[in-house]
DNA sequence: GCCTTGTTTCGGGCCCGGCCGAAACGTGCC
DNA sequence: GGCACGTTTCGGCCGGGCCCGAAACAAGGC
C-alpha cells in the first residue's frame, strides 16, 4: 500500500489522448508545418515540403498524421491538396504551446534574412489577427482609452464594443459568435507581450485589411501600415505609428 | 522557384523548441505523471510509478526528463524524490492541452471508481483553483453578480475586486502579481464550461480552505463545500449550493 | 553494524516512426 | 494522345526511445 490512492484504472484514459495529441507536434518536420500554418492561409503539400526541406513523400505522411489527428484540414484542387489549421480553436493550442517556449533567442543571418525578420517583427498576422509591433502598439493603445480591460484579466469593455461599431462599423451581436471568446490574450514571442486575439483581433484585422489601412507585403505573414493607415490610427486610437516604430 | 517564399533558413529555430516541449507530453507515461501532478501537489518518484504502472527506473528517466524540459522541479528529501510542476505556467498548458482532447467519454466501471469520479464531477481543484461543477457554478454565480466579465473575454471587473477584499478579506493590490494574469478562464473537462483561473482563482480557492469552507476529501483532488461553506456562499454569491448539486 | 526501502544507472530487447528513393497514380496542359 | 507535374504508396534503412530487470547507491530504522 502506498500513501497515494491510485484510482483502480490508474493510468486514465485521459492520458493517452494527451500523449497522442502532443505527439502530432512532436516532430520537428510537423511543428514546422503548423508554425508555417500560423499564418492562417492554405498551403499546398509541396510548399509545406520545400519549407521544411524534406521529400515530398515525407511530407505527405506528415499531412495525413496531421488531418486525421484533427489538426488540419485539406482541401483539394486539381492535383493540389491544399491544408490549412483546421480552427481559430487550433491556432490557439499552437500559440499557446509556442508561448512557453524559453528563449526569444533567434538570430537571423545574411542581409535577406534580416530584412524579413524585420518586416516580421514589425508586424504580422498571427492566424487571424495582429501580432508584432503592430499588433501590440494597437493593443496597448486600445488598452490606454479603456477599450481593453488588461488589469482583470483581458476582455473588452463596453466602450470597446461601442469603438468597433463606430470605428470599423461592425455588428457587435456577432462578435460574441460560437464558443469563441470576443476577446483573448495572445503572447506575442518577438514582444513578449499580449496583443487581441479571440474573435475581436480577428475582426479588427479583417477590418484594417478591408480599408488599406495595412497591406500584406510579399508573399508571407508579414503586414505594413500605410501612410493612410496611420492616419486612421492616429484618428481613432491617439497611436502616433512612427513614434512607435510601425513605418 | 515554388510560389511561396521558403526564408534562407526555412525549418525556423522555433520548430524545434517546439517540438521538444510536445514531445515531453507525448508519451503516454510521461503525460499521465502531468495529469496526476496537475493536483498542484508534490509526488514521489514510487508514487508516480505506481501509479502509471511502470517499473520505477521507467519512472525515474521520465521523472528527469519532465525536469530537465523544465516542466517540473524537484525537491529531493531524505530518500524520496518529490517532484511537482514547475509553475502555474506549467499547469495552464497542460490545460490547456487537456481543453482539445476531443470527447470528455470516459465511462467508469466499478462502484468505487464510479464513487470516486462523481466526486471529482461534484468539486475538485484543478492545480491551484476550482473547477468541476463547484467551480462552475462558483464563476457563473460571480458572473450574474457582475463580478466576473465574460462577455467580452474574461476578467475581475472593478466590483469583483472589492468583493474579493470584503468577502475574503484579500489584498488587492497583490491580486497582479507578476506576469501571471489576475483571472483567467479555464475550460473544465467535466463541464465543459470556464471556471475561475489565474491569481484570483487560487485566492478564492485558497480562502475557502482556510475557512474551512470547503474540505479535502480523501487523499486526491476532490473538495466538498462543507454546510458552513454552503451558508457563506448563499450569503456572498447568492449561490443555491443544493439546487446546483453541490452537495 | 545489518536490513529495508526508495531511487538511480546500466544493459539489452524491442518496436515505433522518421527519412528517403522508386514507382504508381491523377490531373491539367498542349 | 502524350507529357509534365504534384502527390501518394511502398519498401527499406536506421536511429531513437520506451520498457524492463539486475545491480549499485543512498538514507533511515534497528
């Protein structure tokens, strides 16, 4: 007899979903394709293979793993099987597995390399929402005029909703859709801070997007601010872009 | 040339932290010491063998493993080996994982382990706040009195600060401390609800023990609200504990 | 001192799962 | 039809990791 009292089915079956959820991000090939997912686009087998530089045949095993684990979902086209993060839920569990993740440490080399590391850090798409800079310099600024409540945990005020009907015109009823929540954290791993996520971020974003007040440059994750976008935000945030680093 | 962008360094530093960290959690054995450690509470090195129904130099290579990946620390003590998570942080994730296991199926057979889960349905502590349907139940009645937002995401409003220093005379001030969130929501496996988590969730979890309001019953991580609890609760949160099956 | 008990280290066996290349399949283009 | 290309299936190789049992270490208890 031990002190503890182990439950006659000691081992639950709770642990082995655990273990083969964890398992499909348990290889360094498949974590790169859901890191590269992040950016909540569709990406083809074989982009997702030249990526993570291995054979196309390897990369096709990963997939399968991936959607039938519940983690992606396909789409195919032609001889394209298109896959993307099955959902925002999904998103979530891999940026929350990213966040605990020690060290920031990642230092780019060659002229190109920064350059985009640059352009990442200054802001992106995390998913469906802001992240970088960017996406921080808004939150915060959001946080300052009490559209955000950061002190009690993170939601948005009344205030809030109001400022997303006025500012981007947007139905408030449908931004408490589903089990989603309207607001989120989401730990940013160049900021180490939290900008909105949650079906707010991802409103806020489509909204920025819509108006051309930031523009997604090159092919990647990565989003500018445009000089009218500055404006705007200037306008309805007080968030002064340069001062802040965002041009 | 393929249409994407692959970086110069396409497999980014990042996948590889990443999939170590899931690849911790990815072996059944290793993900059941998690679970059972998310009591919050220390456990020997034979304790956790015994329970997984591993030999105890299996347990032992996980159990330094588990350490060396920083997810748990050790606190070696005459002969034994107790190990416990590292962190609140630590505890959050592993949630966080269990949150997107499909099913919350799991049909206990026996009358001691049906006895024993209709106790951990009934109320438990999840590491180091409530959940089950006492926990539930707790946050919703929080929530109608205005003392919890979650309709724009999750947070201690302004009244449930001062609830929290004249109910359960706590210190305000210390209810941000750190970089741990003040509240948080936490998706209850039975329940399928969010409860109270983050610092204000260990507090009101803390308090109640102390007065004795709700007590450990056998040597895991149930709770029963005892009679006088029941009392304080009708009285602070208007809280029904009968009708809500909390007894 | 000896014995018990909790833990660790080591060796060995086994199997899973990663990778690749070759070949087959399907689709779209010409 | 024929060709090119993206993808999948299969076989084979190989390394890593999970398990155990036996033996070696502590740390108490006597």
């Amino acid at each position: 007899m031990t002190t503890q009292a182990p439950p006659p089915d000691a081992a639950p079956a709770h642990s082995i979903g655990l273990a083969r959820l964890a398992g499909l991000l348990a290889d360094r090939t498949r974590a790169a394709f859901c890191l590269a997912l992040l950016d909540g686009r569709a990406w083809t087998a074989g982009e997702l293979a030249a990526y993570a530089r291995v054979a196309p045949s390897s990369a096709s095993e990963h997939l399968t793993r991936l959607t039938e684990g519940g983690l992606l979902v396909e789409h195919r086209q032609g001889r394209h099987r298109y896959v993307q993060l099955a959902s925002p839920r999904v998103a979530e569990l891999i940026e929350g597995l990213t966040a605990h993740l020690d060290p920031p440490a990642e230092r780019p080399s060659g002229l190109r390399a920064v350059n985009a590391s640059a352009a990442l850090a200054r802001g992106r798409t995390c998913y469906d929402h802001l992240a970088g800079r960017l996406g921080v310099a808004v939150t915060d600024a959001m946080t300052g005029r009490g559209l955000i409540d950061q002190d009690g945990g993170f939601a948005l005020t009344g205030a809030g909703r109001t400022w997303f009907a006025e500012a981007l015109a947007t139905d408030t009823a449908t931004l408490r859709a589903g089990r989603r929540p309207t607001a989120r954290g989401c730990l940013d791993w160049t900021e180490r801070r939290q900008h909105l996520a949650g079906v707010a971020g991802a409103r806020l974003c489509a909204g920025l997007l819509e108006r051309a007040w930031i523009r997604r440059v090159g092919s990647g994750r990565a989003v500018r601010l445009t000089s009218t976008g500055a404006a705007a935000l200037r306008d309805l945030l007080g968030l002064d872009a340069e001062a802040a680093g965002l041009l």
